[in-house]
C-alpha cells in the first residue's frame, strides 16, 4: 500500500515538473522581441523603401516574433547621431552612413576616398571583399554588428549639387558647399571654394537661404529630397562614394534567440544582395521626372574637364588616418589600380 502511495506522489511530482518546463517552453517559444530602427530619410525615399522591406521581410519569417519598428526622417536620432545611440543600445538598430561611423571608426573613411570608385560595379566588389571582414570586425570593438552594406546611390550618379551650373573646379571659387568630412572639405578648400558641415535635413533649407551655394550629393538625393527647387544642377564626379549601412547593437543581436538571429541574418544578406538593383532603377526614374519637369539633367564632364577635377587626387590620403590608408592600398589593388 505503501509503496502504491509512494508511487502515485512520484508519479504526481514528475507530472508537475514535465507540466512546467511544457508551459516554459511554450512561453520562451512565444516570447517576442521589438527592434527599433531609425533612420533619417523621408519615408518615400528609395531607399527608405529597402528598408521598409527589410524590416517587412524580418516580421514575416520570424512569425512576428521579431517586431520591426521603422522610425523614418529622423524622428528619433539624426544622421549624426545614430552612431552612438546603436553603440549604446539607445536605439537596437539604425542606418549611419559610412562617413558617421568613420568618426568613431576611421578605417571606414576608406569607403569614401575621392577618385577611387568610378562605379557601382567596383564599390560592390569592395563589399565583397576582405575589406568589409576588417570593417566588421572594428564595428564589433565598438558594440556594432554590421548587418547590410546598401548601395546609396549608384556611383555613377554621385557628384556635386549647386545652385548654379559647376563644369570645372575653378567654378568652385567662392563659394560654400556642404562637405561630409574632412575628406570632402579638403576638396572644396583645394578647388577655391569652403566647406560647411550640415545634416540632410538641414540642407534644403541652407541651400535655400543661401548658407550654402552646393553639396556633395546624388541624383536621388536631388530629386527625392527635392533638392532641384533649391540647386537645380548637378555634375557627376566621384569624389566620395558612400553605403547605408544597416547596423544593430551586439547585445540586442546576442540576446535572439539562434533562430531570430539567423533570421536576421538571411534577409540582411537577401536584402544587400539585390540593393544596386533598385538604385540604378531609382536613378532612372529620377532622370525621368527632371526631364519631366523640365529642369537640367545631370551633366557629366568631359574627358579634359574631368582630367582638371583629378588634379586634387593626392587628396585622398591626406585626411584619412593610417589604417584606412592601408585598406586604400588594398582597394587599389582590388580594383587594378597601381
């Protein structure tokens, strides 16, 4: 009799602890995360548009397990900002430009070496090379997982924006452009004219007031921001190239669990894989509406005129600091340069 009792309580205590772990299972299988991710375009950008899809694309295979929450046009943190709020997990994820994360990091100043990258073709293979595994690597040291290396714009279309029509440097003589760092405003100062250091947000409205006379910019950047009404030119030159760069902080990543992470992971990878796609597309409908509108359509300097802008080539080292000029050599050497 007794050893029935002593059974049935057995049997009841190991029913109680098999009935506890079910239920804990059930709830860390149903526990659900929020990511914050901020970024400082307008919402209708092409850009933006990636990554809405991003985040879309994340909510969908993780089963909404892994809410995706978009903050756009700088409601949260502006460019500038974004760097320390990913570092610090004020935000879990967000958008810096490379030029940001080069000021905390300045072995990403590489990705943006003027008279370097001529198309979007060469920035890819950059991405693709062991260049991105050292700046991963830096972004780690500072509590930053890099997620997606986006094209921006295609490099093609990369240039200077001004209120009045630039063909060669000697145009740039006094006058004031917004530069994106130290790389940038030692162009301007080299070709006679001074640098400003403004956020996107704040461009439109310096170049109205005439606070500014240009800027570095990109046929999206002209037409999405809406930029024509105030600088209605634009002349390409490769005298930066820049990625969004979809980061998150490293404990929020470390703390999904394996299959949210990979989730992640996967659509990250998918999402930068198609990314010069849509760039050029956007390109293209972007010349449309200038053309549409009646407004110059961007100008692209001839073979002599282009020899005089690559005169400040001995520029490119001048600024960035010793790693990022060891990683330049390997870019050269990627891309065929000597």
């Amino acid at each position: 009799m007794k050893k029935g009792i002593k059974g049935i309580i057995v049997g009841f205590v190991v029913l109680i602890i098999g009935t506890f772990f079910f239920f804990a299972e059930i709830c860390q299988a149903q526990e659900k995360y929020l990511m914050r991710f901020s970024h400082g375009l307008p919402e209708d950008h092409s850009m933006a548009k990636q990554y809405k899809e991003w985040g879309t694309l994340i909510n969908q295979r993780s089963k909404g397990a892994l809410k995706v929450e978009i903050f756009p046009a700088a409601q949260l943190f502006k460019d500038q900002e974004q760097v320390r709020a990913i570092q610090m997990g004020t935000i879990e994820s967000g958008v810096p430009y490379t030029f940001n994360l080069a000021k905390s990091m300045p072995a990403f100043d590489v990705l943006g070496v003027p008279f370097t990258y001529y198309t979007t073709d060469q920035a890819v293979r950059i991405l693709n090379s062991d260049v991105r595994t050292i700046l991963d690597k830096r972004a780690e040291g500072q509590n930053i997982k890099i997620l997606a290396y986006l094209i921006f714009a295609p490099a093609e279309g990369i240039g200077i924006l001004s209120k009045k029509p630039i063909r060669i440097p000697s145009d740039c003589i006094g006058k004031v452009f917004r530069a994106v760092d130290n790389v940038t405003a030692s162009l301007f100062q080299f070709w006679g004219g001074g640098a400003s250091f403004l956020s996107g947000a704040e461009l439109y409205m310096a170049l109205q007031r005439g606070t500014v006379d240009g800027a570095i910019g990109a046929i999206a950047q002209l037409v999405e921001r809406k930029l024509y009404e105030v600088s209605p030119y634009l002349i390409r030159l490769p005298v930066m190239y820049t990625v969004a760069v979809i980061c998150m902080n490293i404990d929020f990543f470390s703390k999904l669990p394996k299959e949210l992470q990979q989730v992640v992971l996967d659509v990250s990878k998918e999402v930068e894989k198609k990314s010069p796609q849509p760039a050029m597309e956007a390109d293209i409908r972007n010349i449309n509406i200038l053309k549409e509108k009646g407004l110059p359509l961007p100008y692209t300097p001839t073979q002599a005129e282009m020899a005089l802008w690559e005169k400040a080539k001995h520029l490119r080292e001048s600024s960035i600091g010793d790693e990022a000029k060891e990683l330049l050599k390997k870019v050269d050497s990627i891309l065929g340069k000597k």
